[in-house]
C-alpha cells in the first residue's frame, strides 16, 4: 500500500521505510517557531526541563507578530523574554519589529521551510505552510520546550482526506470562499486528528498566496495538517527567495485515504461565515443587509498582498461608509512595502481605512481594532468564535476581501455587485 | 498530577466545541502565572465560574472541547482554577496534547457527556478507566491513553518526562 503526503514525510523522519494512519512516530523536526505570545511560557518550561541549549539553533524561528509592536507593559516583556532568548542561544531566525510580519505569512515569504520537511509551530495557524508541500502542525508551549531540547517530536500518523478540486473560480470568489465551503461542508471537528491533502486542477492553477489560505483553515475543522504537494508554482515560489527546490515529495498513487471529496469551484459563490463558528457558512448574500461597525483586512489567512490588492480594487473612487471603521493590516513588512509602492495603500487610504503595521492584532482581539460591546465586525480572519476579537457580546461575520471591501463601502454586508 | 488515584468533584456542564477563546480569552494570556490565568477560566462562557467551581470541580463538556488556537494558557487556566478534570465526548487536539503536557487530567467518553447533569458528583478512577457518577448511579468507561500519553502522564507532565530524559543523555 502507498503513503499519502502526510506518512511519507513523518516516515522519512522517523527513518522509517514505510508508516500508516494511527502509527506512533518520534520524528526530528527540520523547523520550530514560535511568536511573542507562545515563546516565553516555552522559555520557561524550557528551563524548568533543566535544558540549557536548544537541540539546533538553526532550526529556530522566533516571530514577533501577536502584540507588536507590544500593545502595554506585559507585552514588551514577553517581546523582551523572547529577544534575550534569541541572542542567548545565538537564534539567527529572529524577526524583529520592523522586518518581521504574521509568523504564517512570514514563513513562506521567506522560504524558511521547504517540500518534505516538518515544521512545528507554537501557534494553531502552522498548519498554513504545508501549502508549500511540508509537514506543519500546531503545537502548544510544552511542546515546543520539548522540541528546543530535543529536536525531535512524537507524533500519532494521521489519516488524511483527499480533496480534489475542479473548476474555475468565478470573479471575487478566491481560495477563502474554497475553504470556508469546505469548513461548512465538514464542520469544525470534520478533519480532527487528520490531515487534508488538496490535488486537482484547480488547486494546481492555485498560486502559492492561495494555497496558504487553503491550507490556513484546515485547523478550522480541527485538522493537523493541510497539505498541497509541492510542484511547478511552489518551485518557482522559492527561486524567487533564492531557495532551489524540487517538485515532490508526491502522494502514492495507491495511497490510502480516509475519504476523498470532490469539489467543482466554478459553482462556488463568495461565502460567509456567521457567529460563533467557522462552520456557519453560507453564500455571502444570505447575509446581505446585515450592518457592520468595523471591517477588517488582514491575518495570516487574508493579509497577502493580492488580498489587499483586491480590497483595494473594489474601493478605488469609493469611500467607508459613515459609521464604519474599515482597519487593513499587511501581514509582513514586504507586503506592506509592496503596497505602498504599487498605490494599494493610498487607494485604501483615500478610501478612508486605518492601515496598521503588520501584526496578527485584531483578528484575535489583541489590540488594533479590539470590538466593544455589542459590536458586529466582518472580517477576512479565520476564527468567529464568542469573543474572539474582543468583548463576549460582539458578533464576527468572516468572508474574503472582495465582500469585505464592498461591505465597508456598503456599511452593511454585501457583494461588489451590490455597490452603486 | 496523581495518575492513578481515585478523585472526585461536582459537575459543571458546557456544550459542544467551547473553543480556547472561550476558555481563557486573549486579553487574559500576557502571562503564564497560573494562578492569575485561573481567575479567568471559561470567562468567555461564565465570567464568574472561577469564582464558583470547588477545587477538584469537573468540567462535562459535549464534542471538540478546546478547539481553536493553540494557547497552552487553556489548559493552565483550568488548573490555575481548580478544575480536577475535564470529560468530553471529543477534544481538539492541540488541547488534548497541551492537557497531557500540563498535566491537566482529561478523559473522553461521548456517553458521560450526554448522561451528567449540572451539579452531579462525579468520581474518576483512572487505573479502571472508569468515571463514576455516584449521584445517578450509574458508570462509563472512558477511552484508555495512546502509549506515548501513557507515559507522559505517569511521568506527571512532559516537563518531567523531558527532564528524565535529558539527564539520561547528560554525561556524568
């Protein structure tokens, strides 16, 4: 029997020739990252384990993205924490305020992970970069202590889902729409303990930015991995970070999947998901009407360049409706240069939106857009739980940057079409 | 963490997927004081249930029980809070591993979530993969730990289990 992605790449690192589904590996970790919000308790544990040096120094990447630049006094300690520990241990793959951006984001832009690798990371997103064909999980702070100090992880072989993806997409439905039907279709514990791993057509006609959206909410269904194997885009993704890679690894054609879906994207419509889950999804002008305070553009889910391109696409000559704050956060300092440069942001600027420095900030209620009560916010985040973005009575809707555009035109929810 | 000996506590019952924003809400986790992160357990669902719960309270909760990010500050809270354990009928996985690693005590058993009532007295009996609830009567198993948990719980958390590994390597 052959291997889906998922097996062979925890296979070859646990030096074994072959694994399956439910298998226990203690597999070496290429790369293990960690942010400003998960790194100091690591560095604690880290010290409580009686570890002195991490395992490779060169295998750490340190982030500053949740609370920066910090927010108050604690998260300039945190920050703080985490700097001294990378000097310490003499970490290179440090990103300082600045010249940093979403760890997600970050990672790929890059090239700090490549095909075939593992990648563990102190924060639930990790799972973004199997879009460049790597193993990447989300793990917790203990974890990633164990990680530093060992250099390698247990892990139980998930089983995976096999998504194949047909059709193209009509305009302003994008990869967040693919997902978000997919999130709907399985429901936040659909893929838990498993792994998905996207093929077809569309997903090959998908650029790398895309890909990473795709793979971004896989967590959403509770999955461990979302995967799509690396092949002609993903290659000239890292040629452009002077990293050569090669196509592969691949699939078996035998591979033994959990289940296998089909979907045809040519009958997708841009999709929304209401509060509280990312699960209550539906076409996006079901919800038309709905009135907004705040719109946000940003995270590692929506906070490419291309996202904020296409926000800016639809609110050139138009302006934020009254009573709407509209705040568009690039995810990496590169982003956010690109954009400035190329007139994304003054389009969005003369439009009226608060451009922040880059940051995962609002999308988690950090700082930067924080909702008050009874707030209603739609945003191109991954997560509308009760609370999420601020107080427990505000209500986020989530959708792509296109709705999320016309509705800050709009002041309610609604299309680019809807627009005068 | 006493991974063998019986304990018990009352029941306080949530639904299906409460999610870490709801078990420790991120204007709560620029710290890793325990203590601090307790006062402030499941504040997204009941603002007051830290000032509620009895030490050794058990959380019921129904499917996925701490989906969402991967704040290990989630499992700490509960402890920090007093909860003696947690039963779902599911839980997100990163949370399953942060609980195991913190030594939280967590068992899964679809049936004692759908058949605990808010208020019940419960009793775990962890070498019988067994919970009681002693108010109904009546009993259910709970799924045994994969190996690897296995090891890390009797270890008392993967803090201790790291550290015996560690100085195995370490030369004397």
């Amino acid at each position: 029997m052959g291997m889906t992605l998922a097996e062979k790449i925890l296979a070859r690192h646990a030096d074994r020739p072959a694994t399956a589904a439910g298998d226990l590996l203690h597999c070496r970790v290429d790369r293990i990252m960690a942010t400003d919000i998960t790194a100091p308790m690591s560095i604690e544990v880290f010290r409580r384990m009686g570890a002195e040096r991490v395992h490779d120094p060169d295998a750490c990447i340190l982030i500053n993205d949740h609370f920066v630049p910090a927010k108050d006094i604690r998260s300039a300690d945190f920050a703080r924490a985490m700097r001294e520990f990378a000097a310490e241990q003499g970490i290179r793959d440090y990103f300082e305020v600045g010249r940093s951006g979403i760890c997600h984001t970050l990672i790929p832009e890059r090239g700090l992970v490549g095909p075939g690798e593992i990648l563990v990371g102190a924060d639930s997103h990790t799972c973004t970069a199997g879009a460049l064909g790597c193993f990447a999980t989300g793990v917790g702070s203990t974890d990633l202590a164990a990680a530093w100090a060992l250099g390698e992880m247990w892990f139980r072989v998930p089983g995976t889902i096999r998504v194949e993806v047909e059709g193209e997409f009509r305009p302003h439905v994008t990869s967040k729409d693919l997902i978000m039907h997919l999130v709907g279709r399985l429901g936040v514990e659909g893929a838990r303990y498993r792994a998905i791993e996207f093929g077809g057509p569309a997903v090959a006609a998908m650029p790398v930015h895309a890909r990473l959206t795709l793979c971004n909410m896989t967590i959403e269904m509770g999955a461990k991995a979302g995967m799509v194997p690396c092949d002609a885009a993903t290659v000239e993704h890292f040629s452009g970070r002077d990293r050569a890679v090669a196509e592969g690894p691949f699939p078996d054609h035998d591979a033994a999947y959990d289940e296998t879906l089909r979907i045809d994207v040519s009958l997708l419509e841009p999709q929304v998901a209401e509060p509280f889950l990312p699960s209550n999804v539906r076409g996006a002008g079901e919800f038309r009407g709905v009135k907004v305070d705040q719109v946000f553009i940003g995270s590692c889910t929506n906070g490419h360049y291309e996202d904020l391109a296409q926000a800016a696409a639809v609110l050139k000559g138009r302006t934020v409706a009254p009573g709407v704050r509209l705040i568009v956060t690039p995810a990496t300092q590169e982003i956010y240069l690109r954009a400035v440069r190329s007139g994304v942001v003054a389009d969005l600027v003369e439009a009226g939106a608060a451009v922040t420095t880059p940051t995962c900030g609002a999308c988690l209620g950090g700082h930067n857009g924080v909702l008050g009560r009874d707030e209603v916010a739609l945003t191109t985040t991954n997560r509308n739980f009760r609370g999420r973005m601020g107080d427990t009575s505000s209500r986020v809707y989530l959708a792509n940057p296109a709705v999320a555009a016309a509705t800050a035109a709009l002041g309610h929810i609604g299309l680019p079409e809807d627009l005068p | 963490m006493s991974a063998h000996a019986p304990f018990e506590g009352r029941v306080w019952l949530f639904g299906d997927h409460v999610d870490t924003d709801v078990i420790i809400p991120v204007r709560y986790c620029v710290t890793a004081d325990r203590d601090e992160l307790g006062r402030h357990a499941m504040a997204g669902a009941d603002p007051d249930f830290a000032g509620r719960i009895a030490r050794g309270d058990f959380i019921v909760a129904g499917s996925n029980f701490g989906c969402g990010s991967s704040r290990e500050v989630a499992p700490v809270a509960l402890l920090g809070a007093g909860v003696g354990a947690v039963v779902a009928a599911s839980f997100g996985r990163i949370f399953y591993r942060n609980a195991i690693n913190v030594g939280l005590p967590i068992f899964e058993s679809p049936e004692a979530a759908v058949a605990c009532s808010q208020g019940d007295l419960v009793r775990a009996v962890p070498e019988e993969g067994l919970l009681q609830n002693l108010t109904s009567g009546r009993a259910f198993a709970f799924a045994p730990y994969p190996q690897q948990v296995a090891r890390i719980v009797a270890a008392g958390g993967l803090e201790n289990y790291v550290r015996e590994r560690l100085s195995k390597r370490r030369p004397r």
